[in-house]
C-alpha cells in the first residue's frame, strides 16, 4: 500500500499539471480555429 502512495504522489503532480496546460491549449486552439475559419471571408 505504501507503494501505491508514493506512485501517486510522484505522478499526481505532473498529470495535474498536464490536464492544466492541456485545458489552456484547448482554448487556444479553438480561438485559433475560429480565426482560420474567418480568414476566407475576411481576404474578400
């Protein structure tokens, strides 16, 4: 059990971190989206 406890708290931090800068990026790449799907209209 002790094991387990100390995998966890050795992966917990760099997984928390990774769903964190993963959640920021999905934003971004939507905005980003959203800008190329505009681009045609707005170079008439």
């Amino acid at each position: 059990m002790e094991q387990w406890l100390d995998v966890i708290s050795d992966v917990g931090f760099p997984i928390v971190v990774t769903l964190y800068l993963l959640n920021r990026i999905e934003s971004k790449l939507d905005t980003l989206n959203q800008s190329i799907q505009l681009l045609p209209t707005q170079l008439k």
